[in-house]
C-alpha cells in the first residue's frame, strides 16, 4: 500500500519542471489546507470549553467552521487527485485487463477533470456575484466571497492535477488511450 503522507520527491526528478511544481504547488495547498483544520480544532476545543466551563463559547463557531472545513477540503482535493488516492471501488474492475482498467482510469481522471473545470468556473461567477451583492454571513456577518477566494484555486489546481494523470495514464499505456 502506498503511504498517502510521504513527502519523499525520488520519482519527482525524472517527471520533468512542470511535474515537479505541481507536486510541490499541490503539496502547499494540502499543507495550508491541513493547517486551517489544526486552527477548526482549536477553535472547537476552545469554545466547547468556554461554552461548558464559563458560559461564553466562540459567537459563530459553526460558522467559521463551515467556511472553514470548505476551504481545508478544496485545498486537500488536487494533491489526493495527484497521487490517485482518491476511493474507487474495484471490486468489478480488479479481474479486467490492463488496458481496460487504464481505460477505466483514464475515463475517471477526465470526468474527474471536468468536473473540476465546471466547480471552478461556476464558483468564480458565484465569488463575483457575491462580490456585486455583498453577501454576508449570517452571525458574523464575514463577506461570503472571501472562502470562494481560496476554493476556486483549489480547483483549478484539481484540473491541472487530473491533467497531469491523464497525461500520466497516456504515456504509460505508449501513446493509446
């Protein structure tokens, strides 16, 4: 089984410059990602804490932790695409030829990519329209295009990275998809 949090880049070097800034692109993003988590949890403790002990919890800590959970898994979304931990059920695809499996592959990290492109592009319409209106949250009033900031990078990144194994699959099955 492949070990999901290794930070090891010995294959890196034979992927090309590209390759390697996308890894290391989608390894920030999953980073920051993972430090927004530590600060939701932080938060949480703290406010239980103060909701139980001194009856004063954090005002609008669902909220931020919406905002925030949002953001934490846009950002942790292109480097599992990357590294194709993604699930997937095999069950009936485990018997199948290579190449078929490939082509499986291929057909998920292009719907994969499409999907991607469609999240992106009608999260930035919504991130300008929640710019145009003002939209605002409801307890703490924190402008609702802000999170949508850093989601439609998130996602565009996700493109790049189902990109790049499509690529990948391309290439190892010799030129045929």
């Amino acid at each position: 089984m492949n070990e999901s949090l290794s930070f090891g880049s010995d294959q890196l070097a034979e992927r090309g410059a590209y390759r390697r800034a996308l890894h290391y692109t989608a390894q920030g993003f999953a980073l920051a990602g993972g430090l927004v988590l530590i600060a939701l949890i932080n938060m949480s403790l703290i406010s239980i804490i103060g909701r139980k002990l001194f009856s004063a919890p954090i005002r609008g800590d669902i909220e931020l932790m919406e905002i925030g959970a949002s953001i934490a898994i846009a950002a942790f979304l292109p480097m599992c695409e990357l590294r194709g931990m993604h699930i997937k059920v095999d069950t009936f695809t485990m018997k199948l030829s290579p190449c078929i499996q490939r082509a499986l592959d291929t057909l998920g990290h292009t719907l994969c990519l499409l999907a991607a492109l469609i999240l992106a592009w009608r999260t930035g319409l919504q991130l300008l329209d929640n710019m145009e209106y003002g939209d605002v949250s409801t307890l703490l009033s924190i402008p609702m295009w802000i999170p949508l900031v850093f989601i439609v990078p998130s996602l565009l990144l996700l493109a790049l990275c189902s990109l790049a194994r499509i690529t990948d699959l391309f290439h190892r099955s010799g030129g045929h998809a």
